[in-house]
C-alpha cells in the first residue's frame, strides 16, 4: 500500500535492503510547488528505490501527477501531465557531495534521515514547464495565422520624390 511520503525514514537502513517505496502525496503538501499551481486538487505519485551505488546511498526516483498550472499565453488553468525521473545520491553532508559521482545528482539526508515526499517533491518541481501552455491549437488566446492579402488601395509615398527634387534642386544653384 502506498504511504505518504511524511516520515522520517533511515535510507541507509532501506538502502542496505534494496527497498522500493511507492508513495501518493497530496499536492497541497508540496509546499513548494503550491506557489505555481491553480487548483491544488490532486495528487503526486512517486516511486522511490534506495540501493547501494558505489559505496553511495542511492534513490532512484520517479513521479507523476495532474497539476493545474496558469498558461502564459491565455493566462487561464491548463490540465498537464507530468513526470519526471533521476538517481539520486543521498550524503550526509555538504562535503561529501565532492565524493559523488558526476553522473548522480545530489540531495542532503541530515543524520542520514530523510522524507521521502521531499524526494518526489524535488523531482516533481524539475519537471514543471517553465511556461505552461495549453497543447497548440487548444489555447483561447491562440491568435489565427495571418491574414490573407487584401487588395487594398495603392499605399500614398509622400516622400518618394523628395530625393529627386532635392537632386534638381541641387543641379540649378
């Protein structure tokens, strides 16, 4: 059964048994995505397996969700997908980040504790648009393409002679 994400878990300890952990995460929890959506209703699901990489506690951490999101063309919610998915070392402290792998991202697990939601969270913020928009075409605020040429009146040039008078101008003087 899924849990949701809240407590403190020893990584070590399920790391040193290979565990996966499915989680559901209400999205009014993920207090640093609440900012950017429009309806908090809903759900993260996230999939975390902490193993041993290398002498390194790692999390393979995946997440899914619905999130109503503000388009940035029509400004009106949009419905989106997303999902998102990185392997991630756990270290105990700043310093040992220079002891990881460049291929693993990093996360800080104070004491060797963490919450696991904070993982799904993190994950989950990485995979946000940086411009959510509705799918093209769908959008109310779409402009249609441009408009067909008109056959308007010949456009008045004013000045178009300018040049030459002023070169006449010139030649008499």
């Amino acid at each position: 059964m899924p849990e949701d994400g809240s407590r403190l878990c020893n990584v070590a300890a399920l790391a040193d048994e290979a565990r996966e952990v499915d989680l559901v995460v209400p999205l009014a929890r993920l207090e640093r995505i609440v900012p950017r959506l429009v309806s908090t209703e809903g759900r993260a699901k996230g999939r975390v397996a902490l193993d041993r990489y290398q002498g390194h506690v790692v999390a393979d951490v995946s997440v899914e969700a619905e999130v109503s999101l503000q388009c940035q063309r029509c400004l009106q919610p949009v419905s989106l997908p997303i999902a998102g998915s990185s392997r991630v070392a756990l270290v105990e402290s700043e310093a040992a980040v220079g002891n990881v792998p460049p291929e693993l991202e990093t996360a800080l697990a104070q004491d060797g504790r963490l919450r696991l939601a904070d993982l799904v969270e993190e994950e989950l913020l990485l995979a946000l648009p940086s411009a959510p928009r509705h799918p093209e075409g769908h959008c109310p605020g779409d402009v249609p393409g441009p408009m067909p040429e008109e056959s308007a009146e010949p456009t008045q040039r004013p000045f178009a002679n300018l040049g030459e008078l002023l070169k006449s101008g010139r030649s008499k003087s």
